[in-house]
C-alpha cells in the first residue's frame, strides 16, 4: 500500500517534471520564433480591432519576389479571382525577378466560408474583419501595405490594382527592372491639380468636412500603381499622420505629400491606361494596364500575348 502510493507519486512527480521541461522547451521555441519576427520592421496596427481574418501562409522570406500584385477584390467575385488567377495574377519569372499575386478582401458575410476554403487553397487571400464597401477601400489599402511591411519587406515593388483590369505583368516588371529609380518611386496614371468632387450625389463626393482644401496633392490612379517597397513602407510609417479620406488613390496621395515625394513617370509612353484598350497584340504587348476587362476577355488577351512570341510588332527589334 505504501509502496504503491510511492510509486505513484513518483510517477505523478516524473510526468509533472517531463510536463514542465515540455513547457519549456516550446515556451522557448515559441519566444525564438517571435524575437525572429519582431527583428522586422514595426508592425503596429492601425486597424483599432479589425483583426486578420486570413492571411496567406508566408511565401515572402528573404529571398521574397521582386514584385507583389495587391488586387482588390470583392468577396462573391470568385470566378473573376479565378480567371485572374490563370492569367496576369499567376506567378511570372521574368529576367529572374518573380511576381506574386494576392487578393485584399473585408469580411465576406454569408460568403465568408466559401472564402476561407478558397484562401486555404491558393494562400493568396489577405482579409480583415471590415465591412467589404467601396468607400473602405482606403481600409483594404492600409491591409495590404500592412501585410507587405511586415510579412514581406524584401520585395522590391509593389502594385495596387483591381480586380477588372488587366496588367500585363511581364511587361511591367521589364519596365521595372530597368528602371533607375528603385527607392522613393510612385508611377501610374498621374493625377495632378485635381479636388474633391462637392456634387452629393456622386460616388466620389467629398464634404467640407472631410476635406477642406480645394486641390488634392498629386496622386496616381487607382486603377493601377506602383510603389517600390521602402516607399511603401515609410507611407505605412506615416498614415497615421496623414488625413484619413475614403477615396484610396488620394489617401495615398497625401501620405506621399507628407513625405514631401511626388509620383513619376516610368515611360515617355503612357503605359497605364484607365480606359479599355481595345485588344491587338501590339498594344498590349507595350502596355501595363487597361480598364473594364472581363472574365473571358481576360483568359482571351493573356492567351493572344502569351502565343505570340514569334510575332514582330513595328519598332521592336
Ligand atoms: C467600414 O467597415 C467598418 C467595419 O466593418 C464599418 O463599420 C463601416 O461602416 C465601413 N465604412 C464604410 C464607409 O462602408
Ligand atoms: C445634397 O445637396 C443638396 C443641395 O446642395 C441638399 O439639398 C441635399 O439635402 C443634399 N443631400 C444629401 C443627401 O446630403
């Protein structure tokens, strides 16, 4: 009896032993892990409570590509995700530098768990818990940046898109590769001397309130632009200074204007375009974006670029 009682309190004092060398060992294991990715750049959050929903599992480390591709996207645009993912948003190696594509999402209501079988899947789903409206996509903007500052800061570039354009990606990280300026760089549709709109009924109407002055600072279109990374970042560092306004392309704008940085342009040639661009091979071989694309016209203008190497265009080598 007694010994019995001994021998279980030994035991009951070994697995109370091996338990707390347990503890331990993945307490430490735990604090290497965080001390690692606190080394990165600070990541605070600007979201007062709007938590990660999801977030891809990590294809960004030190060797991260050298252009990521942040698309707005809505959450019942499943198919639009889809074709996007067959076409300019699938990975590209051009001239050795990679581009990657991810998806900015607010919260998909009764859609949410298709999305997240759908994030599972590809891991190129970023998504919080705001309400998925136009007028948050300044919100979806600051995710992306937020996700990109701190999961993967060793891109080079940056592109905020949508999810009916169409890039041509190759073209674009040509034109990055070579471009002279890979710090402190904004390009796109440059939109200068431009306000607010005051009409109340339209979509882009902007009160007195929320913006007194008459003239925006210099901004690039939403439609398509790009940032070189440590741009990126340092507009993340300072949007807390700048003024919050619903508009994402303007926001944008004035946190470049607290960092006193003006977009510029990448080519003499204006090759981000607002409008649809209608298809020929030529024009879109020298182009980086075109407006209003859909689904099919996406898998059908990829397609045409994509199988036509042998073609000459005028002026090509
Ligand atoms: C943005 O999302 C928040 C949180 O879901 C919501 O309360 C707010 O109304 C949304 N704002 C707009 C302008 O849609
Ligand atoms: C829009 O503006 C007009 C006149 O400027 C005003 O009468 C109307 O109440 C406004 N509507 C809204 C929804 O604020």
């Amino acid at each position: 009896m007694h010994l019995t009682s001994l021998c279980g309190n030994r035991l009951l004092k070994d697995v109370t032993v091996l338990l707390m060398i347990f503890c331990l060992i993945s307490v430490f294991l735990r604090n290497r892990d965080w001390s690692r990715s606190s080394a990165q750049p600070p990541c605070p959050s600007r979201f007062n409570g709007f938590s990660f929903l999801m977030r891809p599992a990590i294809r960004c480390d030190n060797s991260g590509p050298f252009l990521v591709l942040l698309v707005t996207s809505s959450s019942g645009r499943f198919q639009t995700r889809l074709a996007i993912r067959r076409t300019w948003g699938i990975e590209r190696l051009v001239g050795g530098a990679r581009s990657v594509t991810y998806f900015l999402l607010g919260h998909g209501r009764q859609r949410q768990h298709f999305i997240l079988r759908e994030g599972a899947l590809h891991q190129d789903i970023i998504q919080r818990d705001f309400e998925d409206t136009y007028h948050n996509m300044t919100l979806k903007v600051l995710l992306g940046l937020q996700w990109l500052c701190c999961s993967c800061p060793s891109v080079s570039f940056v592109m905020k898109t949508d999810s009916d354009m169409f890039v041509n990606t190759d073209y674009l990280i040509k034109l990055l590769s070579r471009h002279p300026h890979r710090r402190n760089l904004l390009t796109g549709i440059i939109m200068k001397g431009f306000g607010p709109v005051r009409e109340n009924s339209s979509k882009w109407y902007i009160s007195k309130d929320e913006y007194p002055r008459d003239k925006y600072p210099p901004y690039c279109s939403g439609t398509g632009f790009v940032l070189s990374t440590d741009l990126a970042c340092r507009m993340w560092e300072v949007s807390e200074k700048a003024q919050k306004i619903k508009i994402e392309d303007v926001y944008v704008g004035l946190c470049l204007a607290v960092l006193e940085v003006e977009p510029m342009k990448i080519h003499s040639q204006q090759v981000f375009c607002s409008h649809k661009v209608p298809f020929s091979i030529c024009t879109y071989r020298q182009l980086i974006t075109s407006h209003w694309v859909r689904d099919y016209e996406k898998l059908l203008f990829w397609r045409g670029l994509q199988d036509s190497d042998d073609e000459k265009c005028r002026g090509e080598p």
